[in-house]
C-alpha cells in the first residue's frame, strides 16, 4: 500500500483552478519532495492530504485513510504545519496548546497538554507569553 494516494484531484476557486486533475502516489518510506513556483498548488494539495479543504472533485487517501472522513484518525498520525505562524501572541504555550485542543476536542486535555509541554521542552516558560523573537 502507498501512503499517499492521490487520483485526479482538483481545485476550484471560483474560476481559478489551483489543482487540475492531480495525480500522486508515494509508496511507504519514500522521500518526496512537492516544488514548483508560487500559485502552482503545492499548499492546496497538502490541504487536501491532511483533510484542512474539501476538494472540488477527485479522491486522495494517506495512510489508506480518506483526509476528509477519517481526519480525525488521520491526524493521530501525520503533523501539518502551515507556512506562517499559528500561534496567538498573547496566550502563553500552554494556553495556545489547549486552546487549539478544545478545538478539536482533544480528551483528557489538562494532561495532553502537560504531555506536550514535556516533550517540546517547554515545561519551564510554558507561562511565557509567545511573543516573536527579535529580528536578527
């Protein structure tokens, strides 16, 4: 089975068409890498790979799961990490870490939370407010 699995995926907005009938497999412990220039459709296949856009037509499966009906499972499984910061500058870590899993209803969140904090090494400014480092 390939982990990725992509068959004529598209999408629209409005007239323009960021994905025309894209077609992809990547097989299980290859390397891939996605180029090509700007407005070519990179992040909108990879919003469609995690399940963040619902595609205009096509299908596409990671790990054999379907991005938009088994999102959930799938992103047990995967990280995405979008192009800018997501972060909400005047929350701490631990705030913007919990915020996002209320978003998504993450159980057992005060631990899940705790849990993170550990492993990104944070446990010690996980008060801090996350303010961007100074340009240098």
């Amino acid at each position: 089975m390939n982990s990725i699995e992509v068959s004529g995926l598209t999408k629209r907005y409005g007239r323009v068409e960021a994905l025309g009938g894209t077609d992809l497999s990547v097989g299980r412990g290859e390397v891939f890498g996605l180029v090509g220039p700007n407005g070519a459709g990179k992040t909108t296949l990879i919003k469609g790979l995690v399940g963040a856009l619902r595609p205009s037509g096509g299908t596409a499966r990671v790990m054999g799961l379907n991005p938009l009906k088994d999102r959930t499972e799938l992103r047990q499984r995967i990280g995405y990490m979008p192009q800018g910061a997501a972060l909400y500058e005047d929350l701490s870590a631990r705030d913007n870490v919990g915020f996002f899993g209320a978003a998504h209803r993450v159980p057992d969140l005060k631990k899940k939370v705790d849990e993170v904090m550990h492993f990104t090494d944070l446990s010690g400014r996980a008060d801090d407010p996350c303010t961007p480092s100074p340009a240098g």
